[in-house]
C-alpha cells in the first residue's frame, strides 16, 4: 500500500456518496479494511463522518502525509473494534479500594426521558430499552463495570434497574462484577432525602450500592442539609451504610474550585466527581490560586488518597466528539482529540513527571453501544502501545500549548481570570469567569459551537 493510497481511498468514497456516511465508510473500509465492512451501522455512520471531515481537513493542508497518518490512526481503530481484544484495565479508587475500570458508563443519555413523569417500564418503549440493554453489554464486554446513574436522570434508574435485573438472572454478569453508583442531592428536609433514596432503591434493585454521591454539592445551605444539625442526610446515608446498603460515599460538584476544597478538606467524603479537563474546568475555570481551575482540587484529592471521578471529558470537556477543524488538525496525526482526552486523564501524573495528580476514571454518557468504541480502542493503546502513546501525547500537550499562546499571549493566559467576580459574588449569578474562557476556547482552538453551548 503507497503512502498516499488511504487519502486517495477516503477522497474517491467521499467524492462517490457525498451525501451518505455509511456509503462512504463502507467504499473506504472495502478497499482499506475490509473486514470492518460487516460491523453495525452506528460505527459505520462515525467513520463515514470522520472520513469526509478527514477529506475536508486535507483540502485546508498542505502536508499530504499527516491526512495519510490520520487515516493509518482509523483504520487502525477499525480493525482493532472487530478483534475482540479490547478490555480496559482497572486501578484502585482511592481510598476506597474499589477496582475501578479506568472507564465509567455514564447513565444519563440512554433513559426514555429526562422528565419524571415515567414510573413504571410500561411507559419505556421497547426500541429504548432494548438500546439501553445493549449498551449495558457493550460496556460490560469491555470491562466498564462502573455503572453511574442519579435520581435525577429521568427514568435511568428504573430503566437500569430493570435492564440489570435481567442480565443477573441470565447469569451475563453478577452483582459482585459491577460497581453501581447512584447521586441523590441533599434535601433540607431529612425525610424527603429518605424518600428519594428508598426510591432510588426500589428503582435498581439491587440490594447494596457500591458508591452513593451527594448530587450537585455547590451551595453552602447544601453543607448545612448534608452535615449540620441534630438531624442531616448524612446520618442517614451512614444509617444505610451500617446497614450494609450503601458502601462508600462521595460527592459530585459544579461548584468553584474555593468551594470544592472546602469539602475535600471537610475529610468525611471518599470520592468526588468533578470536571477537570485539558480545555478548562467548565464552572470552575479560572478558578484556583492560580487559575488553573480545579487542578488545585485534584492535586488535594490525590494527597488525600480519596477517588478522583471526571465528569464529562467528551462534552464539557470541549464537545470533542464534534471537534472544530482548528483542534482536530492540532491532535492529529497522533490522536485524535477524544483519544487525547483520554490519555491526558489516564498519563496525567505521567505528564507531571510522576509528581502530579493521579486521575482515576472518567465517564461515558453512551446514547448508543458504539459511544463507548474510542475510550475502549484509547485504553488499548494506554496498555498495550504505552511509551509510543505518552510520547505522541506529549507531542500534542505542546502543540495545544503552542496554540494557546499564538492565539492568546502568554500574559493574557496567566492572568485572563484576575478581577473577574465569580458567580456566586455576582448579584445575579453571572458566570464571568465561564464567559471568558468560552472566549479563550474559541481563539485558541475554534471551539465556537461549544462555547456557544456552555453559554
């Protein structure tokens, strides 16, 4: 195969069926790689994609030979989702010392709807549940036995609850092989908290959960509701695990890097779940001594031994499944960006010479089985490729960082976040600091669209 015979493959499928993905994957794959041609037609639509955006790119660069290296990267891809070899490895949660899969199926996309209307499975449409049964086995064939849900997510635990129901008494998987996590927030009346969790119970069935989370700690009355007082929701999530019914307790926050630490210093939780991304910290960003965001909060956590969970990499974490062109063609042809993500979560104290933060696991909202197909083939790579990989991450870190600086200036980027209030120092709770690193992502990597989604 020529050093150019990919990119004349991708530019003849792409030139052949410019209106159908699938059309296009399967023209490319027949002559590339092609035993990836029977797969399902989810992933077929994602190389599509990924083949014509790939072909755009090529017509905006010179340097025919790094599209060539991209199109090796998904071929490569392709044929290791069809080997069956894929699994990721697992670390120790913190102080927890639960064996955590390095790669959590997030629960909070696969749900009937959001609303709480629906209270029993007559109400979920076949076609939802099926789809959500599938992705369950799909994250279980690769080793993402970390199952996170909340209350909040709509129908999600009554889906899921159902939907484990069924792969314990088929013998799929048993209850021992999964780690199941559930949110619920404080509430400031103690019974209404008691409720909720009885529901959440009632819901799973399950009759443990490995981690229980207070949902959405970013307030101070949510202290008072969850640790204060003669009565609080903390005495009762300890009343559930003297029972044997919860087994650890955490947290998850959207709340600034000040108050984050707050609570890790509070030293009565094990674990957090919070954003911590190469693109920002989302409601955190700029916050910190030194503007960093929650790096200050991960660095803390990992002194502290307690479980470090990032929440949304993919989405939050710069819509990286949707890249702009300005940022795919700064990742690749090393990586592309959501493989990026995952190795700088995954070899982040690496990258701090072994003195930094140690980053435990991160979670995938999946929609579909083949939304779990990148952080798999990613986790391979980590394993099996993993000097060659760390070194082509370094090489992307200094890239990003490059264009940073081109874009913004080194002074802007040191200082963007000095005098901006912070939200809950605004009147009106205005995001200042948010508004401004949306700007930021916008110059430096041609975040547009999502800037405007987290505005």
């Amino acid at each position: 195969m020529s050093e150019e015979c990919l990119t004349a493959y991708a530019r003849e499928a792409v030139a052949a069926y410019p209106d159908s993905d699938i059309e296009i994957a399967i023209d490319f794959c027949q002559k590339a790689v092609a035993e990836f041609v029977g797969t399902s037609n989810d992933r077929l639509v994602k190389v599509g994609r990924s083949l014509k955006s790939l072909v755009e790119l090529s017509a905006e660069k010179e340097d025919e030979f790094q599209i060539e290296e991209a199109l090796r990267l998904l071929v490569s891809e392709c044929k290791l989702l069809v080997s069956e070899k894929l699994k990721v490895p697992k670390v120790p949660f913190g102080k927890t010392q639960l064996a955590m899969p390095i790669v959590t199926l997030g629960c909070m996309r696969f749900q009937q709807e959001w609303m709480p209307r629906i209270t029993n499975m007559n109400q979920v449409g076949s076609d939802c549940q099926d789809n959500l049964v599938a992705i369950l086995k799909q994250a279980i064939s690769y080793g993402m036995t970390h199952i996170e849900t909340a209350r909040g997510y709509g129908c999600s635990e009554l889906q899921l609850g159902t939907a484990l129901k069924q792969l314990f008494l088929t013998k799929y998987v048993t209850r021992e092989d999964l780690i199941i996590q559930t949110k619920i927030p404080p509430h400031e009346k103690v019974s209404d908290f008691r409720a909720a969790l009885e529901t959440s119970f009632r819901s799973l069935q399950v009759g443990y959960i490995d981690l229980f989370s207070f949902h959405g700690l970013n307030y101070e009355e949510q202290i008072k509701w969850t640790l204060e007082g003669d009565e609080n929701c903390m005495a009762v999530v300890k009343e559930y695990m003297e029972a044997g019914k919860i087994r650890h307790v955490g947290f998850s926050t959207h709340a600034s890097t000040t108050f984050i630490l707050k609570l890790i210093d509070m030293d009565v939780f094990e674990y957090v779940n919070l954003h911590y991304h190469y693109f920002g910290s989302y409601t955190a960003s700029g916050g910190g001594h030194d503007g960093n965001g929650n790096l200050d909060c991960v660095k803390l956590l990992t002194q502290k031994n307690m479980g470090i969970f990032i929440i949304s990499p993919f989405d939050k974490g710069g819509r990286l499944y949707a890249p702009s062109n300005k940022l795919r063609s700064l990742t690749l042809p090393e990586m592309e960006p959501m493989e990026f993500k995952s190795q700088w979560i995954w070899n982040h104290n690496t990258l701090y010479d072994g003195n930094g933060p140690i980053l435990h696991t991160y979670t995938v909202g999946a929609g579909r089985p083949s939304d779990l197909d990148q952080s798999a083939v990613a986790a391979y790579r980590h394993v099996h490729q993993h000097e060659a990989t760390v070194d082509k991450l370094r090489t992307v870190v200094e890239r990003l960082d490059r264009a940073k600086e081109e874009a913004l200036g080194a002074e802007w980027i040191n200082t963007w976040w000095q005098g901006l209030r912070k939200a809950e120092q605004s009147n009106h709770f205005v995001e200042h600091n948010q508004i401004v690193w949306c700007y930021n992502q916008i110059l430096a990597f041609g975040l547009y669209d999502f800037a405007k989604n987290r505005y």
